[in-house]
C-alpha cells in the first residue's frame, strides 16, 4: 500500500483536497484556494463567522459546532477520505500575547482535540496556524509527544 504522503509528493494528486478547522471567516481557506486547494469542508463554533465563511466559500460544507464533537464521518462525507491537508486556526485567546494569558482558558486545549482529528482522519498533511509569538517552545514539544 503507497501512503498518501508518497502519493501527493509523487505528484499523482488529480485534486488536492484540505479541510479547515476552527476556519472563522474563511481568509486560510482562501489561501488555500488561492494556492490549488479545494476546501471541500469546514468547521467553525462562532454562528456569526461561519455565515461569513458560507457566503465566502459557498462550495464548502460547513458545520457551525464545538470542533470536539465533530465526527469523522461528517468531514469525510464532504471530504473523501483522502484529505491532503487538514488546517486549524486555533484560538489563541488564552494565551496570546495580547490577551489575559490565562492558562485555565479551555480553548489552550484545542490544539489537542486537533490532534485527534488528525489521528482519526489522517491526512497527508496538517497545519497548525496560530500567531507566532504564541508558538511557544513548550507548545511545539507538546505536540510532538503526542504525535509519536
């Protein structure tokens, strides 16, 4: 079996497919649009932010929820289920160099429940974007123990 990292650095990828979570108004999703991708589906909580990015992008599913109760199921029926890209604007309210850095902020741990929906979805790639002064050492080092 070829991996589907093989398969997209092979060059034998007729549609690069990606996914979007925590997508707000849809500006990654256009980027990636802009870069050959087809964002075939979406996740945003904010009811407001995800009517934006439905007239934005009205080709792209888009669930209004919790990025924790999404299913795989609903991705992969918009999807397939050979997703080259699954991107994540993470919140960074709770620790942003701006904000009131408060390390209870429940939104510090989403980048986990990504992580699980990588595991579950497995991409040929992933994305992770957050502001860089937010990229803490200690954040880069929690995310690859997880990973292996």
């Amino acid at each position: 079996m070829v991996s589907k990292k093989k398969e997209i650095i092979g060059g034998d990828m007729r549609e690069k497919i990606a996914c979007e979570i925590c997508a707000g108004a849809g500006g990654l999703s256009e980027g990636l649009k802009q870069s050959g991708f087809k964002v075939k589906f979406a996740n945003e909580i904010n009811a407001q932010a995800a009517l934006t990015y439905k007239y934005n992008h009205p080709c792209t599913k888009v669930a209004v929820k919790d990025m924790r109760h999404l299913r795989t199921a609903e991705i992969e029926d918009a999807a397939g289920d050979n997703i080259q890209l699954l991107a994540c604007g993470l919140p960074c309210q709770g620790f942003s160099l701006a904000g009131k850095r408060d390390l209870r902020d429940p939104r510090n741990k989403l980048f986990r429940s990504f992580l699980e929906i990588v595991q579950k979805t497995e991409p040929s790639f992933f994305l992770i974007l957050t502001g860089l002064n937010n990229l803490s050492f200690l954040f880069f080092l929690t995310v690859l123990h997880i990973l292996i």
